[in-house]
C-alpha cells in the first residue's frame, strides 16, 4: 500500500474530523500536523469496523502521519506531555 500524499491526506480528513477544535480538521484544511499523538488517537477514537473501507481509509492516514516529519506540536493541540 502507497504512502498517501498531502493531497489524499487532507481529502482523507475531511472525511473525518468533527468541528473546528479536531486535529484532523488541521490537518484537512491545512496539511499540517499540529500533534502526531492527537491525530492518531483522533483516528484511533473512529473505531473503524474491521475490513471496511472506512478501517482502510483511516489506517493509511494513521501510517501517513507517523511518516510525516513534524516540527514542535501546536500547544493548544499537543497530548504528548499527558501519559
């Protein structure tokens, strides 16, 4: 399976995100990941069913973010410091 682009990415979130404080929608309306760990618990959090095209979906925008190199996470999104 082929690393999404930027392009697919964002289309991808769209699909997903719920409102304007998501990270997906971040990273939909911007291609930025403004928090790697908070994206994919966002995606985690979707519950896909598994074999769907949904579950296909959402695992290739998980392996596009943890490909993704990422710069300091946005605070106002960043989860990394909470364990």
């Amino acid at each position: 399976m082929s690393t999404l682009t930027l392009d697919e990415a964002r289309h991808l979130a769209v699909n997903y995100y719920s409102g304007q404080q998501s990270a997906l929608y971040r990273v939909a309306r911007t291609g930025e990941i403004p928090c790697p760990q908070r994206v994919l618990g966002e995606i985690k959090d979707l519950a896909p069913f598994s074999g769907s095209s949904r579950e296909i979906e959402l695992s290739r925008l998980a392996q596009w973010v943890r490909t993704r190199p990422t710069g300091p996470c946005d605070p106002a999104y960043c989860l990394c410091g909470l364990r």
